[in-house]
C-alpha cells in the first residue's frame, strides 16, 4: 500500500498535487484504499516519481478524519494541463490486499460530495470493486482485469506502465 496518489476525473487517471501534502491528507488516502493508517505523506514527487497527464486535483486539505479524500476541502478541480513537481505520495502501514467494496484498493473512486461539486466540470468516476489476473493459472500473470457494478472487463493499456504493474502485483500479494 503504497505509491504516488492520482484521481480519475473526466474520465481519466491524473495526479493529485499539493505542496503542503500532510500526514492527515495522508491518512484519508490510507483508510479509503483499505490500508491501515499512513506511515508516510510525501509531496514534490521525491518518493515514487513524476507522473505525467493531467493534474485532477490540487491544494486538499484533509482533517485527518475524512471518509474519502473528496471529503476533504479541495481548492483545484482539474483537469490541470502542468508540471509534476508536487504530486502526492503515500506509504501506508497496512499490507495492501484484495479487498471489495466501495473503498476497495487501487483505482477506487468516489463521487464527491453534491454539496460540493467542482465548477463547470462532469465527474466521470468508476467505482473498482475487485482486480484481477485473467487468462493464467497462476494468478499472479495475465491480462488485467478491473470489476465495477458485477461485470469483469480488461483494462486499456493507454497510460499502463510498470510502476502501475508494481501497484497491482503489491494490491494482489504477488510481490
């Protein structure tokens, strides 16, 4: 349970950047993937990288307490067409697993609040509620396959690269 933190907004996976990243907005992150508390909250892309794409969301700030990150106070709905210097990271203390439900792993999106919803923009959010690795028997290679409202389907490549792999293998518990 751990990586750099990204959004799906429209549609399409994009960073979430925040320069003043904390442990609270951390822990929000950590709990709504199912992953224990944060052991770690990391901004400036120093920890897992750059991403690349567009920025969804910016400048957040979590009590600490929240049920999901759109919970929080959110000041940039994007997309964002910019540069990665701070786009968020977190390490959390929990052994990532497979899990089901609305907060499940990797890829897990809630819409946000209506009371809140960003201006002049469409969410466009899947609700992931299973991962898996089709077509090998031993489960742990195969075509990647996501599960949102009971139906399995293939994941598009477009953007795949290998530190999405690395996530999936660590969610999946094949290393």
């Amino acid at each position: 349970c751990a990586g750099r933190v990204e959004a799906k907004l429209r549609g399409r996976w994009g960073a979430v950047a925040d320069d003043s990243w904390d442990t609270e907005d951390a822990e929000v992150v950590c709990q709504q993937l199912g992953c224990g508390s944060a052991a770690g909250a990391y901004s400036a892309s120093t920890h897992f990288g750059k991403g690349d794409g567009p920025i969804s969301l910016a400048l957040i700030d979590c009590q600490g307490d929240e049920a999901a990150l759109w919970d929080c106070e959110i000041r940039g709905w994007g997309p964002y067409v910019g540069i990665h210097d701070f786009d968020t990271a977190v390490v959390c203390q929990g052994r990532s697993r497979a899990v089901r439900g609305p907060h499940a792993g990797p890829g897990t999106s809630l819409p946000p609040p209506h009371r809140r919803p960003p201006p002049k923009n469409t969410l466009s959010l899947a609700a992931f509620t299973g991962f898996r690795l089709a077509d090998n028997s031993s489960g742990c290679a195969g075509r990647v396959e996501a599960e949102a409202g009971g139906t399995w389907g293939s994941l598009c490549a477009t953007g795949w690269d290998l530190p999405d792999a690395h996530v999936l293998c660590h969610h999946l518990g094949c290393g």
